[in-house]
C-alpha cells in the first residue's frame, strides 16, 4: 500500500496517468485515488 501510494505520487508528478491495482487483501485504507 505504501509502494502503490508512492508510485502513484511519482506519476503524477512526472505527468503521467496510472491506474493502481492493489491486491493486497489486508489493505482496507488507500492515500491515493482507487482505480478499480
């Protein structure tokens, strides 16, 4: 959760469109925007 919400701040930061897709089934809070 912490990788998917760094990844996303640097994408974001450079410009770029990500959509994140966490699998983790113990994630229950997410700091950055859910795409599915």
């Amino acid at each position: 959760s912490t990788y998917c919400a760094s990844l996303q701040q640097h994408c974001e930061a450079i410009g770029r469109t990500v959509h994140i897709v966490n699998l983790d089934p113990a994630a229950e809070n997410f700091n950055y925007p859910v795409s599915m």
